[in-house]
C-alpha cells in the first residue's frame, strides 16, 4: 500500500464559489448539493449550492468544484478504505 500521506493535500477557496484541490484520489460521489472526495489525507465532504466539478484529473490529483460552497467536513481515514468501503463491507 502507497503512503498517500507523503502526497501533498491543498485546498483553495475563492469568494465561497471556487474550490481548488489538489491530492484527491477518488471522487464516490457528487451531486449540486454535496460532493464526497477522497484525499490523501481522509474523506472531504463539500456542501451547497449548484455544485459542479469543473476539473477533475484523479492522476495528478486535482479537481475543481464552482457553486456556492457552504461547508467544508473532513473525516479520518480508517485503514485506507472510503466511506462507501467500510459501509458495504
């Protein structure tokens, strides 16, 4: 398993309507009102409005989401597997 913590996670975030990511491995799922990223640092939940990912390049790791963003939750990890991972079990 590859160390995703010697990977570097940043975010950015312009006027609450522009978020750009870097370190993302795995988007599990997004709609315009919630977007649910993996990143080298644990499970990112994104909330608001007209959310949509204008960017997404899961080999470098960055994605770009616009709308208006409302929240921002980060969750640990647990033992390298996603959200969905550990609930289907």
């Amino acid at each position: 398993m590859q160390d995703n913590y010697s990977k570097p996670h940043d975010l950015r975030l312009e006027n609450r309507k522009k978020l750009s990511l870097t370190g993302v491995t795995e988007v599990p799922g997004f709609n315009e009102e919630a977007v649910s990223l993996t990143t080298t640092l644990g499970s990112l939940f994104v909330r608001g409005s007209g959310l949509h990912i204008s960017k997404l390049d899961l080999d470098s790791g960055e994605v770009d989401i616009e709308g208006v963003i409302s929240a921002l939750q980060y969750t640990e990890s647990k033992g390298g597997k996603t959200f969905l991972q550990r609930l289907f079990k």
